[in-house]
C-alpha cells in the first residue's frame, strides 16, 4: 500500500471539506422568513433546508475528525491495520475508505451487533 498516496488523497479530501464548509455553513444558519411575504410552505420548505444543512455540518465535521485520525495514523506507521485485530486492512477497502479504522471481517462483526 502507498501510503504517501492515501496521506494526498485524505490531504485532498479535507481540503475540498474545508472549500465547502462556508457555504454549507451558512445553509444552516436559522431560518427568518417574513411570515406576511412568504407562505407556509415556503417556511416548511426552508425549515427542511435547514436541518439539511445543519446535519450535512455535523457529518462534515465528523469526516473531518476521521480524516485527522488517520492521518495521525499514517504518521504514527498503524495506518492501514485493523483496530480490532490487529490484521492488514485490505488496500481497496482503503481506497474506496482512507478513515477506516476496521478490516472488513471486524467491521461486518461490528454490524451484526
């Protein structure tokens, strides 16, 4: 496994996230809308925007916990082994998932529970 490669695309994941975050954020800021222009639905409607936005914010903010994980993992030589069994995590669940922390049979027990 490259591990220069995935410390570039986790580099490049956070970066995008970071690019993104002001946009999103604002989306998530409270809804005031003048209730004599806008009607109900139209409310409703930004309201749903809203925690759209606001969870869209907390799953960013958790991608970008996970990815400053593995990077210290990457850094600390235990990126890339399992947490639970302390076997090889597979290079292309990596690929597909740089911020896994479980190999796939750890991770189906993990589901199963």
């Amino acid at each position: 496994m490259d591990k220069d490669a995935m410390k570039q695309k986790l580099l490049q994941m956070r970066e995008q996230l970071q690019m993104t975050a002001a946009t999103r954020d604002g989306s998530a800021q409270v809804v005031e809308l003048d209730q004599s222009k806008v009607g109900r639905l139209s409310r409703m409607d930004a309201m749903q925007a809203q925690e759209l936005a606001k969870a869209a914010v907390v799953r960013s903010q958790r991608l970008l916990i996970q990815i400053g994980a593995a990077l210290e993992r990457i850094e600390s030589d235990e990126f890339g082994i399992c947490q639970n069994c302390d076997q090889d995590i597979a290079p292309k669940r990596l690929d597909v998932d740089p911020t896994a922390l479980l190999c796939i049979t750890c991770a189906s027990a993990e589901e199963r529970r």
